[in-house]
C-alpha cells in the first residue's frame, strides 16, 4: 500500500514545467512554420512575410500561455482597474440614471 502514496509535490511541479515547457516549444514551432508556409505561399513582401512568421509564432505562445495555466490550476489573471478608472459597466449605469 506504500506505492498508493502519489508522486511528490516537488516532482508533480516538475512534471508540469515539463509539460509547459514541451507544450510551449511544440507550439511555437509548428505555428512559425505554418506562419512560413503561409507567408511563402500568400505574401511577396519580405517584411509580410516576417510579419506572418511573428504572427503564427504569436499565436502559438498564446495557446501555450493558455493551456500551462490550466496545467497549473490557475486561470488567466483578472487584472485590477487603477483607481482613478471607472469601470464601464459603473459610467453607462450612471449615465442611464441621469437621464
């Protein structure tokens, strides 16, 4: 019953840096290639054609950013408005009040 115990916490982490790290790689990779492809395929321009590179290979890390924070239990950061910025739905509420 002693192998029932799991994996440690410290090779779990490991685990998943491990999988984010292929994740993100693979991703990147396959995106930039596809991007070139496209880009030969589509654009004449040099600078289109880096563009459509940068832009496969953009979105590649996205979809790796995404999916490492699943692996992390974590969610995409919901980032705090400053305080001096009203939030959209609070200004509209306002405004439909005043009339």
């Amino acid at each position: 019953m002693a192998g029932e115990k799991g994996v440690p916490p410290e090779l779990e982490l490991d685990a998943k840096w491990d999988a984010c790290l292929d994740i993100t790689l693979r991703r990147f990779v396959y995106s930039s290639v596809a991007g070139a492809g496209s880009a030969l395929l589509l654009f004449r321009s040099p600078t289109t054609r880096w563009a459509a590179v940068a832009f496969g290979a953009g979105v590649g890390l996205g979809s790796a950013y995404t999916d490492c924070s699943r692996i992390f239990d974590g969610s995409l950061p919901k980032w705090p408005l400053p305080p001096n910025v009203s939030s959209p739905l609070s200004s509209s509420s306002s405004e439909d009040t005043a009339h």
